[in-house]
C-alpha cells in the first residue's frame, strides 16, 4: 500500500521538476555511445549562443568544425565551414578541443552571418541566415561519434540576436 | 543565326537598407545592418523560337568610396591617443572594388556576380542570386535576387605605443557607399547592365567606458551614443542601363584579384595609426 502511495508521488514530482525546467529553461540534448562517451550541448542566452559539457567518464577530443544545420524544406540541411569550437579570434586555437570528464566549454556564439560569423570581420558582401530554426552538430576528431544540439531559432534581424 | 534580346527590366526594392546602432559584444563594438534585399526581372525575347545557349541574369555589386575610422583615448591625457584609419591609402590602396560573397556561400570575385549560381537561399522556396535560361523557348522571364547585410566591427582597446598604456575606443565613423546593377550575362560571357540604383550605410558613434578596469569587455561600458546626423541609410532611385560614373566604371565587370571584403580586411589587418603622447585632434580626413 505504502509502495503504491509513493509511486504516484514521485510521478508528480517528476512531473513537476520537468515542467519547471521545461519552462525556464532550455532542454539541452544530449548523445551517448557504447563507450561511455557523452556530450551535452546546451543553447545559450542569445540566439547562436552554445556550451559544451562532457557528462561522460573519458577525456573527448573534439573536431573544433562545427556543421550548422538549418530546417529547410521538411529536412535538416547542412552548412559547413561557419562555426568552429573557438573562444577567441587572435590567433584561433587549433587542433582537436581536448574536453575532460565534467568539464565545459563556451565558443564564441555565431553571429548568423556567413562574413563575420563568430570573430570580428570587415564583412561588405554579407549572407544573413535568419530567419529560420537551426541546431549545431558536433564530431569527435575521429569521426566515430556525433552529438546533435537543441534546436535554436534566429530572428528576423541580425541585430536583435543581441537583445535577449 | 538566332539571337537573343533583352526585353523588359525591373529592381524592386523588397527591403530599403537600414543600420542598428552600435552593439557592445564581447572585446568588440558591433556595426550590423538590417539589409537590403532587391528583386530583379528580366524579360529575354529572340528573333527565333529558342533560345540559343546559357544566359545568366543576376546582380553585380561594387563599393565605391568608404569612410573608416576609429579614434582612442587614454584614460588621462598623459596615456595619449590614437587615429586608427582603415578608409584611406595606403591601408585602403583603391575605393572602388567589386563586392561578392566570401565562404561558405562563395563567389569567386571573377564570377562577376555577387552571389553563386546554383544557390537557393536557406529558408525559401526558390529565391536565387543568379537564374538562368537554358536553351529552350523564348520569351523567358528571369527573376533573380539581391540580398547583402554589410557587418564591421571594432575593438574596444588598442595599445597606445607611444606611451604604452591602453586607449579605449571613443569614436568611430563608418561609411559604405554601393552600387547595385541588375545584369545579364549571355553565352559569350557578356555582360549587359539594365538597371542600377545607389545605396549606403552611415554610422557614427561615441563610446565611452563606466569602468576602466573592466573595459576589456562590454560589461565595462556605457550604451554608445549615436551621432544621429552621421547615422543612417539611403537608396536612391532605379536608373535605367549602366551607371556612367568614372569613380568606380572601372570594377564593373572587369577582372580583378580581390573583391571588397579582402579588401577592407587587408585595410583593417594593416590599417594607418597615427598616435599622440596626448589626448590629440587628428585628421579624419588622411
């Protein structure tokens, strides 16, 4: 009977908790493999914004190129060569982002332009990418793994990705 | 033999050009546009009932004069300042460059074109930089589109060499003057230019820090305060054919080795630095 009593409990606490973060915050999302490897990617405040977490038990080596793939025609198409896993423009860190057990990780966030897209640049020929519903894809540097992140979306402007 | 003629022409303005005041972010202050966004029409007619080979209507380009500068101050006059020029020779060595579109979206600056072929913009249907009639029945209508979003950016600090100690940036002036044609390019290679219209940005800020020792980054600045007179956007009307105008005729269709994002960022990798032991009045002009 007790048993009975708490199951139900714990279902609305359940609940609960989930409706609350289903509320307040962003659902990050996150991949695993058979060998323990898992990554989170959580959106960030602004639009573009993302972090990386490594929720597994083993050191992840992460390929820095970042496809960005934007819902287009009932299907994720993929843009390559925008976004990378870097936290600074001078000079850009290179190689494979090493990301130990527990640890995060915060790129610069994009911008949503194709000229300028996460470092400054003096862009006069610029491709804007919003409005739209995009989310980032990630490799490991040998290309075994592949972790896809929440959805985002841009807005209509490019300047107002700044004012959330 | 059969030939070809161009027929009726139109630019229609979808969105008129528009700047955001300036966004402090990160290290950098931010100049975004709201952008321009043009549709063209092209109407091509032949003396034969096909149309003989590849014809490509898209819009060409250029920017012909820009105004670039960012102006530093120390904290105290005794820690100087500094003129940081990006729109004059020899850091800018021309004015007048073709403009097309870099990576991931990219066109070769000697494709002409501001935009690939091939390419449907994300998020529509079937909107396109370039479109194409293959051979087939004439006439055809041809209906390609024109979308730009002009960015720059400048940091918040430079290092003042003559005094060695940190300028923040107090003051910048921005001006990109364009030129957009709608154009057709026939199966020789040739280009036809039916109709032009001129346009540009303006920005001109003052910036300040709240807190000097946090100005390495936005948190440490005040909201920067727009000098509205030198602040806006413009486009002009539709003029009819190609634009007579010797300051940029050159660059039109001509083959060049760089287009102006290279440019300008040529300019602002090796721009002109002109600094003062003192807080300095300098020369926007040079």
């Amino acid at each position: 009977m007790g048993q009975l009593r708490r199951a139900p409990l714990a279902c609305v606490i359940l609940a609960c908790a989930f409706a609350l973060c289903f509320q307040s915050c962003q659902w990050p999302e996150a991949a695993s493999s058979s060998r323990g490897l898992m990554l989170v990617i959580a959106n960030g405040k602004l639009p573009g914004g993302f972090r990386v977490t490594n929720k597994g038990e083993i050191p992840l080596s992460l390929d820095r190129e970042v496809t960005v793939e934007i819902w287009d025609k009932a299907k994720w198409n993929e843009i390559k060569g925008i976004v990378k896993l870097i936290d600074g423009c001078n000079p850009q860190p290179k190689g494979c982002l090493r990301l130990m057990p527990g640890s995060s990780f915060g790129p610069l966030s994009w911008t949503g332009m194709s000229c300028g897209a996460q470092c400054g640049e003096a862009c006069r020929a610029n491709e804007y990418y919003g409005p739209g519903k995009f989310r980032y894809v990630l490799k490991d540097c040998d290309g075994k793994e592949r972790w896809t992140g929440p959805e985002f979306e841009l807005p209509k402007v490019p300047t107002d990705a700044y004012k959330n | 033999m059969p030939t070809a003629a161009l027929g009726v022409s139109h630019i229609l303005i979808n969105q008129r050009p528009g700047v955001s005041p300036p966004v402090l972010f990160g290290a950098e202050a931010r100049f975004s546009s709201t952008g321009i966004i043009l549709s063209g029409q092209v109407t091509l007619s032949g003396n034969a009932p096909h149309l003989p080979g590849d014809w490509w209507a898209g819009f060409i380009q250029v920017e012909w004069v820009e105004t670039n500068w960012a102006y530093y101050r120390g904290k105290d006059k005794v820690d100087g300042s500094l003129l940081v020029q990006m729109g004059r020779a020899p850091a800018r060595l021309r004015q007048a460059c073709r403009d097309t579109l870099d990576a991931p979206v990219r066109q070769p600056v000697n494709g002409i074109f501001y935009g690939p072929p091939n390419y449907v913009w994300p998020g529509t249907s079937n909107a396109r930089y370039q479109e194409s009639a293959a051979p087939g029945t004439v006439p055809v209508t041809l209906n390609p589109r024109h979308r730009d979003f002009p960015f720059d950016q400048k940091p918040l600090v430079r290092r003042n060499a003559k005094t060695g100690k940190v300028n923040f940036l107090t003051e910048v002036q921005l001006e990109f003057h364009f030129c957009t044609m709608l154009a057709v390019r026939d199966q020789a290679g040739s280009f036809a230019i039916l109709k032009h219209l001129y346009w540009n940005l303006r920005w001109q800020a003052k910036f300040e820090p709240s807190n000097f020792a946090m100005a390495a980054s936005a948190a440490g600045w005040k909201p920067p305060t727009v000098e509205a007179l030198g602040t806006g956007a413009n486009v002009g009307v539709i003029h009819d054919g190609r634009p007579l105008d010797a300051r940029f005729g050159g660059v039109v269709t001509a083959l060049q080795a760089s287009n102006c994002n290279a440019v300008a960022n040529a300019a602002e990798r090796n721009p002109i630095i002109r600094e003062s032991n003192q807080w300095d009045n300098f020369d926007v002009r040079r």
